[in-house]
C-alpha cells in the first residue's frame, strides 16, 4: 500500500510525479490538494474514504471553505456517499452540527474518553505561576531547569505571536539547545527542527498555536504557556503535548493579574483547578538537579576527568592561599597529596572532593566525554602531534624515520602522518594516531637520545615542502661559480658543484656554471636557468647559452645541445 503526503511549503514538482504514479492515501493539507485539484494532477472521482483529522480545526472558519471546495462533490445528491471518519480530541457541539452535511444518518460516535470531553489529561498535572511579562525570559529558564533536570526531557513553550517566540528565544537566559518554531519557517527547516528535537539535539521548543496539534512526541514532560489562551481547547491541545503514553507530564501557565479571570474560564470549561506556585527557588533548582548531577558525574571517564586534574589543583591552591573558608576541607582538597600525573591505577588515589571538582569542570567545559585528540596540525580526529628535535640539520625526511626507529617499533613509525621540516631543518613535527601514544611515552625517553621528542601544543614556523613543487630535495656545493636560478614547475637545475634541485619558481635566469632540465614558463628559455640568446644552427633558430668569461668575453669552448637547446661553455 502506498502512503503520499502533500502540503505546502516544498516544490509541487516531486508530488505530481508521485501523484501521476499512483498512491492508495493521500494525506494532505487543505491548501497543497486545492492547488494539485486544480492543476488535475488530483483526482478525487473514486474516492472511498475521507477522514478529517482535528476536526474542530478543519471544520471552523479558518478552513471550512477549503474543505467545503475539497468534498463537495463527494456529497453530492445521487452520489454514493465515501466512508467518512472524523477524528478530534475536542469535539464542541457545533462541530456535531457542522459535520452532519458529511455524516449518514446512521453515523456512529465513539468516544475513547467517554464523559470527559474537553477535558485534559489525567496524566497532567496543571500549574499556574504568576509573572510579568518582562520577567518571562529568564523565569522561563529557572522553571526549565526544575522541571526538566533530565538530560532527555524535552520542553514546549507556548507564544501567541510569531516575535514573541523569536525574542523569547534570543533572551540571554535560554540556554543554546532551544530553537524556534513556528509559520514563519521554511516547511524542510521545520521538518529539520522537529527531527532535532526528538533526537535530543534541541531541548527546548519555543513555538505558537502551530505545534498545538498533530505532535506526538513522548518524551515531552513540560509544557509552559507564556499567557492563558482564550480558546479553551487550545489549552487542552497545547497541554497535551506532554502526558502521553502512560507517562506523567507537568503544565504551566504563566499570567498576570489582568489573565486570572481567563484561568477561572479554563478551570471551569476544562473541569481543571490550577495549583498556583511560585518561581523555583535556588533550593528547588538543586533539588531537582541533585540526583541527575550525580549520575551525570559518574558517567564521566576517567581519562576525561583526570586531564582536569591540573586546573583543579590549580584551583585549591588558589583558594588556599587567601582566607580559609573551611579549614576543615583543607586536607580533603590539598592538591599536593595528589599525583602530578594521573594515569591507570594512580587515579584511584585522587581524593573523592577533588575528582569531583574535576567532574564539574568537565560538565562546565562541555567535555564531560571521552576526549578525543585532534592534530595540531590538520584538526584530524583520533591523532596526536609531535616534534621531534634534532642536534644537526636535516637533509631529508627520512631522517625522522630513521632517528625514531632507534627507540620505536616499526608499528609505530610505519604510522606517520603529516612528516613536516621546522624551518631551519633542526627537527620535525609530525601525527601519528592517538591509540598510540602510551606506546610512545614507555619506550622513549629523551635523556637517553641526542633528538628530543615532545608533545606539539602549537604550530612551529615550517618550510613549505611541497615534493616537487617548490623545495630543495638534495644539496649543493658551494663550489662552481654562480648559481644559475631557479628551474621551472617540476622541472630540476644542477651546478658544477654537483648540486642539485627541483623548483616550483619561473625564476629569471641567472649566471653561472650549471645546467638547468626542464619546462618553465618564462624568458629563461625551455626549463634552463640561463640568460637566453639565439643563434642559428641549421634552417631553425635554436636559443643559445653562453657563458662569460673572466675576461668579459663570450666563447664557445663546449656545446650540449638538449631538446632544440644549445648550451655554450665559455672558456
């Protein structure tokens, strides 16, 4: 059986083609099936069952009309009537009324809350708080944290107006994992916001009469409403979105002296009696948070926790050294009868105050899990930096390699990353993985190397080391006159003096004793580091390089002539 939703807000294109596929339901808004009806893309002739979801909702004057346009020829006179179902969690009398033009005469009415219409939930408990308007924002905060101390609640707060919810979310005391949601968003962004929601990502719904209905989220267990509404069904809709499923749920009204007469009206109308209370006290925010802070300390890692051990060493210290706040405590929290390095077994010896100082440290930082290390150098997850320092420049990178295989196993060094020159080639840096730094640190020991090796904790100055493009990759000798310049982009150049190189440069020629190989995009000539001349050898122009003399002269002791090249030697 195929299912299609069509609604507003997204292209028409997908649901057209879907529609022209064929589907068995159709689940739809008022608006999107007028729109497909009109293009014919819709087509309702043999439809055998209609149900109306919130019925009290379609039926009143905001869409009456359009489902009017939608079924009124479906009851047509000498037309078989379809099947139809009316669903709705309120069912006011003139709903009843309305609904008979699309009834039989032997409509049946069931009722799964049998003489409790409009009537909330028992599994809500309903509280009314007093507060104005301008205080709302950072009240609002205190009652999320009292109500909701669970990590995998969720709350929805209520607005009557669009910017309401906007600048109750911008507040400075809402906590970041709230998010907006109302009309004014994109149909995929509020598709996006509730998938967030349900997943945790985002605690806090701060939306309008929008989320009133249709959501069935269960781990909703607080609702606040910013005033009392004046329909008092969309309090019994609004409330409901907590309570489901068998679990308990809690619902708060805030309002102002002017508002207590509209929750006299809901008292009354919902057969509802609000508990009136105050905002949560201090004590009331630790009582609810007590029992879930423990838990959440706890379930932090040691290796977490511990690497907070410093600071929070750091911190006793700090208050030790000004006045005495509880003498008592000092030992408990002397950070010196703890070890300076915490690992395996040595962090079982962590005084129980101190770790936990540690633990609320974590929370604080927002790294209450396990720490995963990043490079220094790229950001990768799951790798540690290194540098490693040497006693005498490096020629090449192997070198690095070779200096840790003196004290590493080839497991270890098989797995660098990232192998790097510090400018002035007096060492390296480098990643390797994370799993293996315990490894590293039991089998290396500096005082025993000329090359030291230490943790990178920032990025040293570092010679751009491109192979191929742009670095040196060998050596030369002073010997040999002047040095020609540099070669082309992948190109290479060597002297009389036996050196030689690789150059990423469209360097100007230069003079010298030397022989350059390769293509280069400059005046230079085809790759060669030479000052360029021409002369004719044969029926083509062949480009010439000579070399001066001591003299000042030109000669032409020797010639190589490389790729159409001729290369002259002066004497």
């Amino acid at each position: 059986m195929c299912v299609l939703a069509i609604y507003g807000g997204v292209p028409l294109g997908p649901q057209c083609r879907a529609l022209r596929k064929g589907t068995d339901i159709v689940v739809g808004t008022p608006g999107r099936v007028i729109d497909l009806m009109e293009k014919s893309v819709l087509n309702l002739s043999n439809l055998g069952h209609v149900v109306l979801d919130e019925v009290d909702r379609m039926l009143d004057m905001g869409f009456s009309k359009d489902v009017e346009s939608i079924l009124s020829g479906l009851y047509s006179e000498g037309n078989e009537k379809p099947q139809t179902l009316l669903f709705s969690a309120t069912m006011p009398a003139w709903v009843s009324s309305v609904a008979k033009s699309y009834l039989s005469k032997d409509a049946v009415h069931l009722s799964l809350i049998q003489g409790q219409e409009n009537k909330t939930s028992n599994n809500v408990t309903h509280l009314a708080l007093p507060c104005p308007y301008v205080e709302r924002g950072s009240t609002l905060a205190d009652v999320i944290r009292a109500y909701c101390p669970n990590k995998n609640s969720r709350c929805i707060i209520f607005c009557e107006r669009k910017n309401d919810a906007d600048e109750l979310a911008a507040h400075a005391s809402m906590s970041t994992d709230c998010h907006v949601f109302h009309g004014g968003i994109s149909q995929d962004k509020r598709e996006l916001i509730l998938q967030k929601f349900r997943e945790g990502k985002y605690r806090t719904l701060i939306t309008t009469n929008v989320a009133a209905r249709g959501l069935d989220i269960q781990e909703v267990d607080l609702v606040v409403q910013c005033h009392p509404p004046r329909d008092v069904e969309d309090y019994i809709h609004r409330s409901g979105r907590t309570g489901r499923a068998d679990r308990t749920g809690t619902s708060i009204v805030f309002y102002t002296p002017q508002e207590r007469g509209l929750l006299s009206v809901i008292e009354r109308k919902a057969d509802i009696e609000f508990r009136r209370i105050g905002p949560p006290t201090l004590q009331d925010i630790l009582n609810s948070w007590g029992n879930e802070l423990t838990k959440s300390f706890l379930a932090v890692p040691e290796s977490t926790w511990s690497a907070f051990l410093p600071t929070a060493q750091s911190m006793v210290r700090l208050f030790r050294s000004g006045k005495k706040i509880c003498s008592s405590g000092d030992s408990e929290l002397d950070g010196q009868s703890t070890p300076d390095k915490v690992n395996g077994t040595k962090a079982a010896s962590v005084k129980p105050v101190l770790r936990a100082l540690c633990c609320a440290l974590a929370k604080l930082s927002g790294k209450d899990g396990a720490i995963e290390s990043r490079s220094v150098l790229d950001s990768r997850p799951g790798m540690t930096s290194y540098r490693l320092d040497l006693s005498e420049p490096a020629m090449r990178k192997g070198e690095a390699y070779n200096t840790l295989r003196q004290r590493l196993p080839d497991t270890v060094v098989d797995q660098l990353r990232n192998v790097m020159f510090i400018k002035g080639r007096q060492g390296f840096v480098f990643d390797v993985p994370s799993e293996l730094d315990s490894e590293i640190a039991s089998l290396w020991d500096n005082a025993e190397n000329n090359a030291q090796l230490s943790l990178l904790h920032e990025v040293p100055e570092l010679e751009e080391t491109n192979n191929g493009d742009g670095y040196s990759n060998g050596y030369s000798s002073p010997s040999g006159g002047w040095r020609g310049g540099g070669g082309g982009r992948g190109g290479s150049r060597w002297n009389s003096g036996r050196g030689f190189s690789r150059g990423n440069g469209g360097g100007g020629g230069g003079q010298g004793r030397g022989r350059g190989f390769g293509p280069r995009q400059s005046n230079g000539g085809n790759g060669l580091s030479f000052k360029r001349a021409f002369s004719q050898s044969g029926n083509s122009s062949v480009p010439e390089k000579r070399f001066r003399s001591t003299d000042g002269s030109l000669s032409s002791r020797g010639a190589l002539v490389m790729g159409g090249v001729r290369t002259v030697f002066g004497d």
